[in-house]
C-alpha cells in the first residue's frame, strides 16, 4: 500500500510535549486500528487515531519531533487504517 498525501488542517497544543494534529481526510477508523505517518525526509512511524481524522502525538524521538515542527497547510503521508480494530 502506497502512502497517500495528507494535508495537516490544524494543530492543538494538548501539553508542552502533546499536540493533536487534524487531518484533511477522514479515514473512518474503528476503535484499536492506527495508521502509518509518513515525514518526508525523516522516517514513517505508526500513530493511533484519536477521531476519524485525528491523531494525537507525543513528542519522543527524531520523528515526532520533525512532525511537531509542521505546522497547518504541510503535506504528510498516510498509510492506513491498519490493524484489526474491534467493536
């Protein structure tokens, strides 16, 4: 599965280390499945959804760090939703 583009709609600063990122595509995830985060230039890190268009992220290694210093209006690629979810 090829990564699609995502643009990031907007930022929410949760806590100093925490931001939820809103996507531009609703993925209609259910409950347990994630999706593949694609940083250009950086590497691809698997991310749980928050809400059908939503992931929320710590800020924890090199990777997260460089999706922290997108901002709204920057491209990602996604790949997902993966994994079996549950009811």
């Amino acid at each position: 599965m090829r990564p699609i583009n995502c643009i990031i709609e907007e930022v929410r600063s949760e806590a100093p280390l925490i931001r939820t990122f809103r996507l531009d595509r609703n993925l209609d995830p259910t409950p347990g499945q994630y999706v593949m985060v694609w940083i250009r230039g950086v590497d691809e890190i698997p991310m749980s959804f928050s809400g059908p268009d939503t992931i929320t992220v710590q800020s924890v290694g090199e990777a997260t760090q460089a999706l922290f210093r997108l901002g709204a209006g920057s491209s990602i690629g996604l790949r997902g939703p993966l994994g079996r979810g549950f009811v």
